[in-house]
C-alpha cells in the first residue's frame, strides 16, 4: 500500500468516525428533542384533560344547581296553590254557615265594625232578601246589650261579594266582606296555615 492509500484510508477513517460521531450526536438531540415535545405534550394533554373534567363538573354542578331551583319552584307553585284552596275553602265555609250562625256572624262583625251606631248595612244581593232585616236586629240587639247607640240600618243598596257585608256611614265604609276579611287573614295567618299544610 502506498501513501498515498493509507492517507486516503485514514481520511475516510476519520471522515466514518467523524460522521458516526456526528449523527449520534444528531440521533442524542433528536431523541432529547422527541423527549421534550413529548413531555410538552403529556402535559398540555393532562391539562386539556383536567379543564375539560373542570369544565364538565361545572356543568354537572350548574344543572344539578338549576334542577334544584326548579324542583323548589314547583314545590312552591304546589304549595302557593295549596294555600289558595285552603283560603278560597275557608271562604266557602264562611259562606256555606248554617242560617243562624251565619246571621249571628254578620251581626258580631257589624258590631264589632260600628262606630257612630247608625250606619247603613250593605249586604250582597243575595244576603240582603235573606237574611238582611235579622242581621240589622241582631246588631243593634248586641249594640244595645253594650250600651251603644243602636240604630243601625239596612241599605236599599246592595253589592257583589260573597257574603259578609259593608258599613256605611256617609262617605266612610267599614269593609266586612268575607272575601275581604279572607284576603287580609291570609297576610296574616299565612305563615301558621302554611306550617299547618307541610309540617
């Protein structure tokens, strides 16, 4: 072998080496570069993961949230309803009392309602062919009893209510009707019927 062969085979030698040298070097960067995108990867993965588990337990929890405020919204509607029944009941019963205790009814509340003792009954329609001369009797008959004025008297004037009845001193009205007596009862005693019903 010449030297010239042996400086070429020493080159190419070197060269090899060289260039083994020099892709195990790019391989080691590739393979750190594969690693560390890898890494970016799994993490940007784990935290798109976890957002997205965020996300879905705030959903989960917003509509189990608007459920339950739905479910108390028709508990309440239920509930409203119920104490409705409960007044507009009352009211019938008020209403649907028999003769006597009906007219002694309307006689206390008128007596009770009476300033001047001689202010004029208003009843309903209804009411008044019924049971309107009695109630006016009755009423000066518990005035009387109490040492009150008592000349109370029936108007010729009837109105559309229920039942009950309305004092009427000139341009002053005491409102005794029983839908009336009801509605202001409710504002009332709505906490204690309602306590009653769902206890």
């Amino acid at each position: 072998m010449n030297g010239i062969e042996k400086i070429t085979q020493r080159i190419a030698a070197d060269a090899d080496r060289e260039n083994s040298a020099i892709l195990a070097a790019a391989r080691q960067e590739a393979s750190e570069i594969t690693a560390r995108y890898q890494a970016q990867a799994d993490a940007q993965s784990a935290e798109a993961l976890e957002k997205g588990r965020q996300r879905a337990d705030e959903r989960r929890s917003r509509l189990i949230s608007a459920a339950e405020m739905e479910g108390r919204q028709a508990l309440l509607a239920v509930k409203q309803e119920m104490l409705d029944k409960a007044f507009e009941l009352a009211l019938d019963r008020l209403c649907a009392l028999p003769e006597q205790d009906y007219i002694d009814l309307l006689a206390q509340l008128t007596a009770q309602a009476s300033v001047t003792g001689k202010e004029q009954l208003i009843l309903s329609r209804t009411d008044r062919s019924r049971y309107g001369v009695k109630v006016a009797t009755r009423a000066n008959e518990l005035l009387a009893k109490e040492g009150r004025c008592a000349q109370l008297r029936l108007s010729s004037e009837a109105r559309d209510f229920r039942g009950g009845l309305v004092l009427s001193d000139g341009d002053v009205e005491v409102n005794c009707a029983f839908e009336t007596l009801v509605r202001l009862a409710r504002s009332t005693v709505s906490g204690e019927v309602a306590a009653l019903l769902f206890s």
